[in-house]
C-alpha cells in the first residue's frame, strides 16, 4: 500500500482518525512543513505533509485521516500498481 504525504490530514476530531503517527522529526520548508514519524502500532516509518503554519511537536501523536481514493496498492510479488 502506498500513500503520498499529502494525502494524509490530521483529524479535526480525535474520533475520526484512522492512524496515529508518533513524531520523531519535523521539517520546515516555508509553505510546507514535513513531519517524519512511525505508526503507532509498528515501526512503519510515514510522512505527512502539512501547511507550513501548523505547529507539530517532536514525539507527539498525531491522529490522522486518509481519503481512500488516494491509497495505491501494489501487487507484493511485480511490484506493479493493482488498477482499481
């Protein structure tokens, strides 16, 4: 499964997330701030892209939401693109 950082929101409400990403690093580059984590529940490292406005703190979690239609599958054994 592949998903670009920008694709990825932080939850307005708490309730509505779908994973949590623990901070471990934060980046600003002026209009954009890139905020390198893992999943809480692995070591699955991700990246979210964020305005450059939004305050992230190293080691917060952060509940995040992701709009299915921009999830990529790939097939594990061509590593090709599975069409939906």
């Amino acid at each position: 499964m592949g998903l670009r950082p920008e694709h990825l929101q932080i939850a307005e409400n708490p309730k509505d997330k779908q994973l949590t990403m623990k901070v471990t690093l934060t980046e600003s580059l002026g209009a954009d701030l890139l905020v390198y984590g893992t999943l809480s529940d692995s070591n699955q490292q991700m990246t979210l892209r964020v305005e450059g406005h939004v305050v992230v703190e190293d080691g917060a979690s952060l509940p995040l939401t992701i709009d299915t239609k921009n999830i990529h599958l790939f097939d594990r054994e061509t590593e090709k693109r599975i069409e939906s």
